[in-house]
C-alpha cells in the first residue's frame, strides 16, 4: 500500500514537459509494476509473519 501512495505522489507534478507521451507512459508503467510487485511481497511477508508467530505463541 504505501508503495502506491509513494508512486501515485511521484505522477503528482513531476513529469517534465518536454517528455514525450511513451516515455512518460512507460515510466509509469514501470512505477505501477514496481510498486504492484513491493506491495504484494510486503503482504506477503505480513502473512507469514502472521501464520509463524501464531504458531509460535498458539
């Protein structure tokens, strides 16, 4: 989640101008994989951090 945020905080007003469409729309693109990626790991590690400390103190 706060990958998102950190990338939809980027889109916000940093673009240059100049830049062409593709360019921009490839960045992105490659902003929204990444952070689509850390957020699924992150909930990912969340889970399992989950499922082994109720083992542990279940």
């Amino acid at each position: 989640m706060f990958y998102i945020q950190v990338v939809r905080q980027r889109r916000g007003g940093k673009a240059p101008s100049t830049s062409k469409p593709s360019e921009v729309e490839t960045r992105n693109e490659k902003s929204s994989k990444f952070a689509k990626t850390k957020t699924i790991e992150y909930i990912s590690n969340t889970q399992q951090v989950y499922y082994l400390e109720r083992r542990l103190f279940c």
